[in-house]
C-alpha cells in the first residue's frame, strides 16, 4: 500500500513538471479594433502603454489588412493565417442572411486556427470577445454574440448560455467581474472585456490569451477619426492593456509573455455614399424582390454577384461608360484582382472605393449622395490610412524599438504565434518573417 501511495505521489509529481513544462512561455493577443499606428507613433495621442511596449520590442508603421478590410474576416485571418477565401468568413454578416444573424460560429470556419493547434498540443488557451469563437475549442471563452431576429435581450444575456465553460459567467458574476447588461454600453465595455480578460488571466493562466477591445472602433463610425471622443476611447484601451501587464506581473507570468498588440483595420474620413445598385436597377438587373446581379457592400468596399457569367459582363460595360466624375470615385478589381487578395471566390469583380466615399446597397435616390461625415472601413487594403498596427514585445522578440523593414499583413501574426508557442500550425497564406522574434526558439 505504501509503495503504491509512493508511485502515485511521484506519477502527480511528474505530471505537474509536465504541465508546468509546458507552460514556460505564454502570448497575450490584444486586437484593438480600429487600431490605426499613429495611436502609438505620434505625439498627440495619450498612449504611454503601446508606445511602452514599441519601445521594449518590435513594431510596424503599418500592416495590411483582407478585403474588405472588416472586423470579422480579419479577425478569423489573425488567427488562422489564411485569407477569407480560404478561411471562409467573407464579411460580419453573411450576405445571405435575412435577420441579422452575424458570422459568430466557429464552425463557419473552413481552416485550422491558432485554437485548434492550441488544443491539440492540450494546452490551455482564453479569449474575450474574440470574434467568430461562439462554440471554438477556448478553454475559458466569451465569445461575440448580440440579439438577433426576434430575440430580445441584452448582450450579456444572450452571449452567457455560449460561455465556456459553463461555470466561467456564475464564477465571474460571483467575483464582481460581469454583474449587469449596462457594463457592455459602448461607453463601458472595453473596461468591462479587460477585466474579464484579467480575470481569466489570473486564474487560469492560459498559455495563449486572445483580447477583443471594440470601442475604439465605434467612436470612429460616429464621429470621424479624429476627436476628443476618440482620443478618450484610445486612452482608455492604453489603459486596459497597462492594467493586463500588471495582472501578468502579480501571476509571474510576464516574463514568460510575449505581447502582440494589433488591430483588423483603419479608418477613413467619408462624407459621400455611392449607390453601385441604383445603376443595375436602371439597366433592369435588380428590383426589390429579383436581382440577376447585385453588390454587397461593406463599407469602402461593394461586391458584384451575378445570376450568370452574362450579367458581370453587362456590368461591366455599365460601369466603364459612367462619366468620369463617377468612375473616378472607384477602383474596379477583377476576378484575377481578388484571387491575388484572398477575397470571396463567387463574387465577379469588386468596387473599392476611393477616400471620401462608402458604397451602400440601396435602390432609391441619387446614385452619388452626402452623408455625415464620420469613419468608415472596408477599403481595399491599398493605402496608408486603411492598414492597422503591430507591435510585439517580450521575451522572444529580437531587438528593442525596431521598426520592421518589409511588408507585412495580419496573416502573417498566426504564424508568428505558432512558432512562439511551437504549435506547429500549417498555414495557407501567412508569411513566417524572419528578423521579428530570436533565431533560437
């Protein structure tokens, strides 16, 4: 009995060195959405946290993001390393669906993920707000999910039955964390995900730790990117991140933490909204309850899908014989185009819209129009203001306050992970760069 007690006792002490083996290094994955690079590169913004971790790693004056460059397929594209025609999830909403149901499953996904990798290699893994996680393999999970169709409800409502596990929300609520809807107004739910995310962080230890802050975004779509409410929103979130650092430092885990700051896309000022579908309507292609062709539109972006081959040709035509004032507010991607960016393989071409201007899908009215000036994403990821930033710092990161030198795009983070965390994820379209973390891994 005595050698068997003995045998146990030195199986758990094995097992504990094995666990804790597997520990010895850990990622803190914060996306800011919204995140443009002169938060932390210029002066005018309050942001002594990201400029902080610039200072102690390595960073970008800009990273490229998918097309359109919208919160869900980037999102999916970070973790995965793989474009949207690959990973699947071609906008925040599917362009099929007809009650605002959201691409928030997993499922939906067609690739392999940082997540998956994580799981099979058994370690333990959270996120907060993480899009398209509704049913992923977290360890410690509150994924995005809002009312939809007739549901009614806040989002703390809907979202708690898809926590997991199913114990986190009653142990959070308990510990005064998550306690009421009102904690996830705009005004108030990027400190309530940094304290769940701190929450999780102190009890749990996940070896990888993926943070959704959202605000910043928001504030953009409302009043432009420049303003007191932004400069307030970018604060803040600086804050929640030095608040994440801290709860890193009381667990002994930030020495062992590398941390990635990055974000899904820029902002763009528009005062104008241009009506693609208006055209088609008029050359007898769309009408309120039958389309032969018609564009999604997300933002700076809009997406030809035809009945036929025989419609994008028509299209085609209708657009290159628009009078220059019109045709010069929009570039025209073709199908070759979008192969080369990864987009939707069933649309026929692609409009990305010029500064200044958003495409939307509406069928009445002037087919150029003002609208409020505010921000606006979803542009092809061609230009300055429409990338987002990155930075790395830590343990395995090579050099201190070292502007990287090549070009770089939010697919190539998950590959940057996996050889951190030796998760050995096999990436479709992410690019390993070498010169960002130490060659002895």
């Amino acid at each position: 009995m005595v050698m068997k007690r003995i045998t146990i006792l030195l199986m758990t002490i094995v097992s504990c060195q094995m666990m804790f083996a597997q520990h010895d290094r850990h990622v803190l994955l914060i996306s800011i959405d919204g995140l443009r690079p002169d938060f932390y590169l210029g002066e005018e913004w309050d942001t002594p946290t990201l400029k902080s971790l610039m200072k102690t790693g390595v960073y970008a004056d800009g990273i490229n993001s998918v097309f359109p460059s919208v919160t869900y397929p980037s999102h999916t594209s970070i973790v995965s390393g793989a474009f949207p025609d690959k990973h699947g999830i071609f906008y925040n909403v599917p362009r099929t669906s007809k009650d605002s149901h959201w691409n928030w499953e997993y499922e939906r996904i067609r690739t392999r993920t940082l997540w998956d990798a994580a799981e099979e290699k058994g370690l333990t893994t959270g996120a907060v707000m993480w899009p398209v996680t509704v049913g992923a393999p977290i360890t410690y999970n509150f994924p995005v999910r809002r009312p939809y169709g007739n549901e009614k409800g806040d989002q703390l409502t809907v979202t708690t039955p898809v926590v997991t596990p199913a114990d986190l929300m009653p142990r959070m609520r308990s510990a005064g964390v998550v306690t009421s809807g009102e904690q996830f107004r705009h005004e108030n739910v990027d400190q309530t995900i940094g304290e769940m995310a701190r929450y999780i962080i102190k009890n749990h230890h996940p070896v990888l730790m993926a943070v959704h802050f959202i605000n910043v975004d928001h504030v953009q779509h409302v009043h432009g990117r420049d303003n007191i409410y932004v400069k307030e929103a970018v604060r803040n979130v600086d804050n929640q991140i030095e608040k994440l650092i801290a709860v890193l430092k009381e667990t002994d885990l930030y020495d062992r933490t590398d941390i990635i700051v990055t974000g899904d896309h820029g902002h763009v000022d528009v005062d104008k909204v241009f009506s693609p579908n208006i055209l088609l309507k008029k050359a007898g292609l769309i009408s309120a309850d039958s389309w032969k062709a018609r564009f999604a539109t997300a933002g700076g972006a809009a997406f030809l899908y035809v009945k036929e081959d025989r419609y994008a040709k028509q299209v085609e035509k209708i657009l290159g014989t628009l009078p220059d004032a019109q045709r010069q507010l929009f570039t025209v991607y073709s199908r070759d185009d979008l192969n080369k960016i990864g987009a939707d393989p069933d649309a026929a071409l692609a409009l990305g819209m010029k500064k200044g201007y958003v495409a939307n899908s509406g069928l009445k009215g002037k087919i150029v129009k003002d609208r409020k000036p505010v921000a606006a994403h979803g542009f092809y990821p061609d230009f300055k203001e429409i990338q987002t930033g990155f930075i790395i710092s830590g343990p395995g990161v090579a050099g201190q306050n070292r502007k990287i030198d090549f070009e770089m795009g939010i697919q190539d983070i998950a590959p940057l992970i996996s050889r951190l965390l030796d998760l050995g994820l096999h990436v479709k379209d992410g690019v390993f760069h070498d010169g960002i973390l130490r060659l002895k891994q």
